[in-house]
C-alpha cells in the first residue's frame, strides 16, 4: 500500500514549465521536419534525434524523420548512424 501511494505521488508531480517548453520546441521542430522533407536541413534532423534522445520519445521522431530520409538519398554517416539508433530504440528493426 505504501509503495503505491509513493507512485501516486511521483506521477502527479506537475511537469516544470521548461520541460513543457522543450517538449514544445520538440514537436514543433518534429513538425517542421515530417511536413516539409525537402525543405528540412540535416542539422533539424539532427537535432530531433537529440532532443528525442533526451526527452525519451523515439519513436516520434522515427515518424518525424522518415520522410526526410526517403527524400534525401545521401545523407551524411553520421545522421545515419544516429537515425538507426533511434530505430533501434524505436523498435523498427
């Protein structure tokens, strides 16, 4: 009994208002990316792959990213190699 009122408690914290604001920007750049593929640079790929590395959200940005992906047939090794982790992660082996 004790142990689920301690869970209680944890998962009712309230989320800070920065976490907030970064899952914002978060969204927003995943947003960006998923609906404009071509018009995306590799740095905002880049960058929501690091940002759902941090705030533990995988497999939006496996969403976000795979049209970028099917348009740009040559990126750099280093956004593939952080885009297949995030796969792996994800669950899309």
């Amino acid at each position: 009994m004790l142990v689920v009122l301690a869970l209680a408690s944890i998962l009712s914290t309230p989320v800070s208002c920065a976490a907030e604001a970064d899952l914002a920007a978060y969204e927003a750049l995943c947003q960006k990316v998923q609906q404009n593929a071509t018009g995306a640079s590799e740095d905002d790929v880049k960058n929501v792959l690091q940002q759902a590395k941090a705030l533990g959200r995988p497999y939006t940005a496996h969403l976000a990213i795979k049209p970028y992906l099917e348009q740009n047939l040559k990126p750099s090794l280093s956004l593939l190699l952080v885009a297949a982790e995030n796969a792996f992660v994800a669950g899309d082996y």
